[in-house]
C-alpha cells in the first residue's frame, strides 16, 4: 500500500507532469524535429480551445499546424497516403460539395459565411489525415489533449468557484455559466471532458508510462464533476452508457465478475453523490418528459434554475418542433437541398408558415446535424458526410482501434441533438478527431 500510495503521489508531481507535457523528459533520439515541432504546434492548439483570451486563436493554430503539414513530408507523400484514407477523401468532397451548393444558394454572402465556418474540414484531413504519426507521438499528442482539458476544467472552476460563493448562487456553477469564461458552450465543454476520459483511460489500460494510476484517478475525480455540472444530457448519457458498458464487457467477455460489478457499483455511487452534491442538473432531464408544443406559444424558455411547467419552451419540445420544420423544408428539397446559403432563410419561413414565432425571434437552428445536412445540402450531401463516418469506423475496426471507435460514436450519437457545423467549435472538433484518428493507421501499401 505504502508503495502504491507514493507512485501514485510520484505521477501527481506538477514538475512530472511538466516534464511529461512539454518533452522535457524525452531525449532527442524518441523524437525528430518535425515530430518535435508538430507535437508542440498540436499542444498550443490544445491550450487555444480552452484558455481564456481570444476566441480565434484555436483557428490560428489551426492555420499554422496546416502549413507546416506541406514540411512534414511532400506533396507526393501526402496524395498516396490520402488515396489510402478513403475517409478523408470524403471529408474533403463533402466540404468542396459545400463550396458547390452556392450554385444553387439566393443567399450569397450567407453561403460564403458558412463554408468560411467549415473550412476546418478540409484543414484537418488536409494537414493531419495526409501523414503518419507513430505510436510513441500518439500517446503523447493524446496525453497533450487530456492535460490540457483538465487545464481547461480547472480554468473554469477557479473562475466560477469565487462569484458563486460571493453571490450565493450557486447557478453559476452549471452549464454554460462554467464554460463560459473560455468561451466554450457548455455542451461542446461536456463533450471534449467526454474524449478526455476516454483518452486517459485508454494511456493507463495499455499500461502507457505517461498515465501513471495516480494521474488517472486524479483526472477522473476532478473531471467527473465538472463534466456533472456541465449538464449536457447527452455527454452524461454517454460517458454513463460507455463506462456500463465497459463494466458488462469485463463481466461477460473477459469473466472479472467482481470487477465488474464494482466499476458497476462504483458508476452508480458516484452519479447518486453527484446528484446530491449537485441537483440542479437533474432538471436537464426532466425537460424530456415535457415534448408536447404548441407552435403558437410564446412563453419563456425554461432553464434549469427554475421550475419546470408544461406551459415553457424546453430543450426537448424546442427540438421536436424545429425538427418538424426543418423535415418540410428537406423533404421539399430532397436530393440537393435548399443550399448551404439559403437554409436559415427557407426554415425561417416554415417557421413562419406554422407561426412558430418563438423560433424566429431566438433563431433557432435545426439542432441535429444530419437534418441540417439534408435540409441545406439534400440527401447527396447528407450521404457524402456519412461516408466519412463509414470509412473512418471501418478503418479502426480494421486496427482494433477501440478508443478510435469510442470516440466515432460519442461524436456520431452527439451531433444528433445538436448542429455541430453550424459553430466554428463544432466543426473543429469533428474535423480535428477525424483526422487525428485517421493519422496514426499505417497506410496498407508503403508510401515513397
């Protein structure tokens, strides 16, 4: 015990982590220069999404890890390792299908606004998916992301922690009152916590000596609640689902009953502590047994600070009755869609047409991103950007890449209650994890 507690209290050294963070400990000889140069390049784009200060600055990184991309290796290297990354292909037709519905678009300085929103999903595959990084940089790009999430979890606390003992609201603990000082939505927050869990315990379960037990724990008891108090319903419903999940597997498949049942227990514990601690965030919830709406209403929006009734607008009848819209318009335009630059104006005036007046004043987009796809981009579109989910799962099941196919699914279910390409955030996310998936998969045939 004794032993286990002081490497435990070893991994939680900050000048450890320091050390592990920015290459201190690794000579020259683990990684080249370019490995080196592209590591740090990846770690400041980390540290941009989630540090206070300008909210552009993620997207300057972006920019600049792409043109160092072309000195990571040639332009003959980068076209035969897309050729073998099928679903990079298809991100980039997707997004250059995009480009193209403008044709079709009244709207034509609404649709350069959009394609200038998604240009990351054809950075990324472009400057990520075109090259092969080894195992040693992936454990270490991907222990960069889960320091910098924590970073990022701590940043919010800090700032939250002080107001809401001065005000004695403690409101401003949840949702997007906690994300907000690094300009993050608290669903997009919840998510990245959401890959940051899964990534540290993929590092401590293929024993990685940059994932000591001590760091693990330390990560998952400060990251847990924050990821609570985010209160984004479906990031709790998938890291909950994923963890049960897991617990059954180590039951059923690999016969550690007992384990199982205590991860089990253990999971259980731990929500019913968060909700005692934590109540508010059981009112996330509760919205889904209020879906009845009528068009008409022009009642508040409800909000988990105060009581829910059947008369208010909520994050479940809200859905329920954008989508209905959003359904009209894409089943009027089926195969090629309204284009990317017409579609607010055309759901605007199915709003209209309903008298869902609550959804023009607040301007509601579609919140589901492959309904949005098929409204503005029809089902062509909608086809070309699932292909790139396809080829991408297929590629790490070949691989027995489980924490690849893990995070597939958490972007695959999340995008469905919310329109991930109508933020700058959102694309960013899947365009980057996309591509950083698809960059450590050895190509099939060896590159000149």
């Amino acid at each position: 015990m004794a032993v286990w507690l002081r490497n435990c209290l070893n991994d939680l050294t900050f000048a450890w982590m320091i050390k592990q963070l920015f290459l201190i400990d690794a000579p020259a000889a683990v990684f080249s220069f370019r490995e080196r140069t592209l590591y740090f390049l990846c770690l400041f784009f980390f540290l941009s999404i989630f540090l206070p200060g300008p909210s552009w600055l993620y997207n300057v990184v972006m920019w600049i890890i792409f043109v160092y991309s072309f000195f990571y290796n040639g332009l003959r290297e980068k076209w035969q390792i897309l050729q073998q990354r099928p679903a990079m292909q298809w991100l980039i037709i997707f997004f250059l299908y995009n480009c193209v519905s403008i044709a079709w678009s009244a709207n034509l300085k609404e649709s350069i606004s959009w394609i200038g929103i998604r240009i990351s999903l054809l950075v990324f595959p472009v400057a990520l998916g075109s090259i092969l990084i080894g195992a040693r940089l992936r454990q270490r790009l991907v222990l960069g992301f889960v320091l910098s999430t924590l970073l990022g979890a701590i940043v919010c606390l800090l700032h939250a922690l002080p107001i809401a003992s001065v005000q004695h609201d403690a409101s401003l603990l949840y949702n997007d009152n906690l994300s907000d000082f690094i300009h993050l939505q608290s669903i997009y927050m919840a998510m990245l916590v959401n890959l940051a869990l899964i990534s540290a315990a993929w590092l401590f379960i293929v024993k990685s000596p940059l994932m000591g037990r001590g760091l693990f724990i330390f990560i998952a008891l400060l990251l847990l609640p924050v990821h609570f108090l985010l209160a984004s319903r479906i990031a709790i419903l998938l890291l909950y689902g994923i963890i049960l999940l897991f617990a059954l597997y180590m039951m059923l498949v690999k016969k550690m009953f007992r384990q199982g049942v205590l991860l089990a227990c253990g999971l259980l514990l731990a929500a019913a502590l968060l909700l005692l601690i934590f109540p508010k965030t059981i009112n996330r919830f509760k919205e889904l047994g209020y879906t009845k709406f009528n068009y008409s209403n022009t009642g508040r929006e409800s909000h988990f600070n105060m009581a829910l009734t059947p008369d208010q607008w909520n994050g479940a009848n809200l859905r329920m009755a954008v989508w209905g819209c959003a359904w009209t318009v894409a089943r009027h335009n089926f195969l090629l869609g309204t284009g990317v630059g017409d579609k607010m104006d055309e759901l605007k005036k199915q709003y209209a047409a309903k008298g869902f007046t609550f959804g023009i004043s607040t301007n509601r987009n579609v919140h589901n991103t492959y309904l949005d796809i098929w409204l503005s981009l029809g089902l062509l579109g909608l086809l070309l950007f699932m292909a790139g989910f396809v080829f991408s799962f297929k590629a790490c099941i070949t691989a027995g890449d489980w924490p690849g196919i893990l995070i597939l699914a958490c972007l695959c279910i999340s995008i469905i209650s919310e329109t991930y390409i109508d933020r700058t955030i959102g694309n960013t996310i899947l365009s980057f994890f996309f591509a950083f998936i698809a960059s450590y998969k050895k190509p099939a045939k060896e590159v000149a």
